[in-house]
C-alpha cells in the first residue's frame, strides 16, 4: 500500500459513514476523457451555472482562461460546486494565456474543440470522442477568439430549430456535457480515472470535509515518518 492510500484509509476513518460512501459513489462516476473549458467569461452567473453543470455532469477539470477578465463564481448559483472540482486557472499577466492553455492540453493529450456556431464542423452528437476532448466555450458577446478558432482540432455545433443564433454559454456547456458524457459512458474508451488520480480527489474531498484535517494530517505524517 502506498503512503497516500495509507492516509486516505486513516482519513476515513473521521468521516461519517454516509459521507465516506457517498464520495466512493461519485467517484465512480467521475471522467477526465472530456474537461471543459472557459476563455474570458465575464458574467459570474454564467460561469458559476457551468461549474455546476460539470459537477453534476461528473467532469471533475475545468479550465479557465483569463486573458481580458478575471473569473468570478456566485455562491448562490455554483451552490459549492467549485469544492469537488479541479479548477485549472490561466492568468498570467502579459501573456497569451489561451495560447498556454491549449499547449498545455495538447501535451496532456487533448483534442481541442471549439464550441461556434460560425464554422461548419460536427454536429454535437457527431463529435469524435475516441480522443480526450478539451471543450472550448467563450464569450456570447465574441464567442472564442482567434487562437482557439486556429488552433482547434474540431468545430462543434448544437443543433438549432429557432430564430435565435445561439444558446445561452451555460445551456450549451450544459447540453454538450450531458449528450457527449453519456455517449463516453456508452462507448468502448477508458473515460475513468485511474487509480492514482481517484486517490489523489478522495484526498481532497475527504480533506475539505473533516473538521480539523489539517491536524489529523500533520499528526499521522509526523508518526508514519521514516
């Protein structure tokens, strides 16, 4: 047994029994074969309405590119989403930070895919998930900028019967999430997370939710030190 497994059955051990079972639930269920990401959202009710969808989607990265506006959530909206999922925030000052978010997916071995109804490209359902897919949604006033639109390895589309060009940027996330993480779930690809990587969130979780973690933790480190 490894030293993180080690301590996460120590941490167990001060969680309620419903609690402890509740996130092996979840976990179960948890995906890092589709993360989505965020370039320059402004509006907190938007992005907070996103962090939500993904949680309750299962898909524990977000990533959050902050080029022209900082990011923002409302408590009221996020509803605590934001505390079970892996928020990876691009802020550098003076720099292309999309440009630095795309590498670092693409070394992780994403597909990056923008989410326009300006390209032709696939339609949602038809959007190739053999490959892990970063989901790229930006701004309603400007939607994705020019280097996603570059640099994207697919366009995807949600299908429209109205009037109007676009859904709000929440119903789309929320509608691509639910229509490509269950035909993931349905498919042959290994979307689970692996061992290593469901130790590493149990970790966190269980952290976040133990009253007095931090001690608990000091403790059992300074007994199981070599």
């Amino acid at each position: 047994m490894n030293e993180k497994q080690a301590l996460l059955n120590h941490l167990r051990q001060f969680a309620e029994e419903r609690r402890a079972e509740r996130f092996e639930q979840v976990i179960q269920s948890r995906t890092r074969h589709l993360t989505v990401v965020l370039e320059d959202i402004f509006q907190s009710q938007n992005a907070s309405a996103v962090l939500r969808s993904c949680e309750c989607m299962g898909v524990q990265d977000v990533h959050v590119i902050e080029n022209s506006y900082q990011f923002e959530t409302h408590p009221d909206i996020a509803l605590g989403a934001n505390k079970w999922l892996d928020i990876f925030q691009y802020n550098a000052p003076e720099m292309n930070n999309t440009r630095i978010a795309i590498e670092h997916l693409r070394k992780k071995g994403y597909k990056i895919a923008a989410a326009t109804p300006h390209k032709n490209g696939f339609l949602l359902e038809e959007l190739p998930i053999e490959n892990k897919i970063a989901l790229f949604f930006g701004t309603e006033q400007t939607g994705l900028s020019d280097d996603v639109i570059e640099q994207a390895d697919y366009f995807m589309k949600i299908p429209m019967h109205g009037f109007t060009e676009s859904y709000n940027i929440s119903v789309s996330a929320a509608i691509s999430m639910y229509e490509l993480t269950k035909k993931i779930r349905q498919s042959s690809v290994n979307w689970q997370l692996s061992e290593e990587e469901r130790v590493d969130i149990l970790l966190e979780w269980f952290t976040r939710s133990i009253r007095m973690s931090e001690q608990i933790i000091a403790e059992w480190q300074k007994k199981n030190r070599p």
